[in-house]
C-alpha cells in the first residue's frame, strides 16, 4: 500500500462507543499523525435517553480542536422500542454525513472499525475523500444477520488493507470462502492494551469481583450469578461489580433479587466515560469472562475486549474456554480458564478471593501478559505491514 507516512498523514477512525480497540488506536493515531478524526458512535443496546448518537473529536499535531456530538435530544423520537432501532440507523447515517461535512477534511486513511463502517470508508473513497480504507475485522456475524454478512463481504474485498484481531477471525473467513481478493494485505493486529494504567495494589478491594460489558444471553452472567451464591456462602463480603447494558439487564437483575444477592450485587449501567470505567476496574480483584460456548459464536472468533480491559488494568481473570485469549490466560497462569460449568466457576472465584498468595502471582503473570499486547508494537507492526511508514 504506497501512501504518504504516517506522521504526514490526515487520519479518519470510525468506530463505537467506548471501544477499547478504538480508544487505543486514537490515542496511538493522535501522537503521530498530522490530523486525527475520530466518529464513534452509540449502539442501539446502549441507547437511553439523553445520550448522544453520534461523538466526533479532531486532533491537530496531537492536540484537540474540535468536539461535537449529535442527538442528545432525540429521545422523544427514539421512545417507542418497536422503531428505535431501524430509527436509530437511520439518524447515525445522517449525523455521521453531518460530521464529516462539519469536520471539512480530505483523509489520507480511514480506519473503519468493524462493519458497517467500512462501507462509509468505501463510499468516501469512491467520492475521493479518503485515499486508502483499512477494515478491522472484529466479529463474524451470524448467518440471520444478512445486511452485515453482505457488507463484511464486500469489505473483506474492497478495503486496501485488512485487521484481523485473531488468527480465528481471519481462519473463518477464509473457510467459508468469503476472501476473493488475494493481492488485499491482511495482518493480524488483537486488541491491545495500555502496560501503564495497571493500577497499584493499594487500590484494589481484595473481595470484588467485576463483568465489563454487553448484558446478553451468551455472555454467560446467567451462570456467573449462580456461581456467586455459592461464593457468597464461603465469602460472605465478596461483591460483583457489573459494567454494562443490554437485553438482559432487567432479568439478570431479577434474578440477582430471587437469589437474594441483591446486597452483593451492583449494577452500573452503561458508562460511557473511558476514565471512570478505568477508575472502577482499578478496585477489582478479580474480572470475569462468562462467554457461553455457543458452536459457530461470534465470541468465539472475536477477540475478548474485556478480557483486554482487564488485562490492562492488571486484574487476574476467570474465563470460559471460549475467546482465544483463553489458551494464553491459562498457559500464562494469570487466571483460570474453566468450563462452561457453575461449579468450576465457582471455585475459582473461591481462589482467587482468598488465596492471597495464588492472587499476587497471577496479578504478576496479568503483567507479563500485558507487556506482549503493547498496543503500540501493535500498531506499529500493523501500518509497517500495510506498507505504511511511520
């Protein structure tokens, strides 16, 4: 891919909310490109009234310039739920035409974080606004999600340059034939963390545990809350801190009530503010990843954010035998990673909110893992691959 270096380059990111791979990659772009752009925008899962649909920030030779949002007062509009979706789409489409035409700049490279957004990339290069559209391949839909298997599709064929976050997602896609395109660059480049956030150990609340994330079916919080009865009865004092929205939310905490855990579970919601999500985590002992091993998930072929989240923050983790980062947490010895199983889960919770010893290692081994997923050798690797100097 011959294009302009990095350091000389206008750099247009597209991606969501309080993405831990976008937030990273702004922050890497920001310190070295001449211009940075960055459009998130909000899902549909994470909507309530009030929020902003759409965020836009710019930066200029590493400083903020301008920063925007669109949508706070739709929420009149966006009330009924049997619209809101289809709705919400629609207005991200005309906020994002909205942003780009506010922010007045030709770009050297997008950066389309996952699908749609590589087709917004496409179109602005057809429209010669953009030079060169790199795709972060981040899920592997389902086969009932027809519009975002045909746009991936197209994306895996189209771009100039193709992320892949692990070697799965790239495997997936070429097993089922959607890869064409054999002169496209595809490198793989996982969602990487900051090695200096890890909080000190002075911060940390030796008996909380915490879930950052999506509140859905196959995230596995159903049987996270089972199991943590059982470790409320060896742990009397062990609470779980839960980050996060979605379609289970009201069942989940139902259920929480039912069990009578409601004093040793507390729910936040949806935050959107990186800096206090990173203050949270700092006081958790222990972060959970449930995923449910569903055969051909997109779990499985994704990289786990939360995994890296907690990685980050140098937490000792618990997951299922799911995402990929699995096989590491395991060999590495910064957590466990266990069946899909109440009991199995349990346990390790059990350990590691009372082995004091056995804590403090795997804290320590959560640090040598973090130290391969520097997330500028990443980036650094992924534009010298797509024949980007920096």
């Amino acid at each position: 891919m011959d294009s302009k270096a990095l350091s000389q380059s206008k750099v247009l990111v597209l991606g969501e909310f309080a993405g831990a791979h976008e937030t990273l990659l702004v922050k890497y772009l920001v310190d070295r490109a001449t211009t940075v752009a960055f459009i998130e925008t909000l899902l549909t899962r994470y909507y309530s009234p009030g929020m902003d649909i759409l965020r836009a920030s710019c930066y200029r030779t590493g400083h903020l310039e301008a920063r925007f949002g669109y949508g706070g007062n739709s929420g009149l509009l966006l009330r009924p739920s049997k619209t809101r979706r289809w709705l919400l789409y629609a207005l991200t489409v005309l906020y994002l035409a909205m942003s780009l035409t506010r922010l007045r700049h030709r770009f050297d490279i997008c950066i389309a974080c996952n699908v749609p957004f590589p087709l917004v990339g496409l179109t602005l290069r057809k429209l010669r606004l953009v030079r060169k559209v790199i795709f972060v391949s981040v899920t592997h839909f389902p086969h009932n999600m027809h519009l975002f298997r045909f746009i991936d599709k197209i994306s895996q064929n189209a771009c100039d340059a193709v992320w892949y976050q692990t070697k799965r997602m790239q495997h997936v896609k070429e097993k089922e034939g959607w890869i064409k395109n054999k002169l496209i660059l595809r490198i793989l480049a996982p969602i990487g963390v900051d090695t200096r956030n890890k909080s000190p150990n002075n911060r940390v609340e030796r008996r909380t545990m915490g879930y950052l994330g999506r509140l859905d079916k196959d995230m596995g919080l159903d049987l996270t809350i089972e199991a943590f009865l059982g470790v409320t009865d060896s742990v009397p004092d062990a609470r779980l801190v839960i980050i996060g929205s979605g379609p289970s939310e009201k069942e989940l905490q139902e259920k929480a009530r039912m069990l009578g855990l409601t004093d040793n579970i507390e729910y936040k919601g949806f935050i959107g503010d990186r800096k206090i999500v990173e203050g949270i985590l700092a006081r958790w002992a222990v972060g959970i990843v449930p995923y449910v091993p569903v055969p051909g998930g997109s779990v499985y072929y994704a990289d786990s954010s939360k995994a890296k989240e907690y990685i980050q923050a140098g937490i000792p983790i618990i997951t299922t035998k799911v995402p990929e980062v699995a096989l590491e947490i395991e060999q590495e010895k910064a957590g466990f990673a266990v069946e899909y199983d109440r009991d199995e889960v349990a346990k390790a919770m059990i350990r590691l909110l009372t082995d004091d010893k056995l804590w403090q290692n795997c804290r320590e081994n959560v640090g040598q893992l973090a130290a391969k997923y520097d997330y500028r050798e990443i980036y650094d690797g992924a534009f010298r691959a797509s024949r980007i100097n920096l």
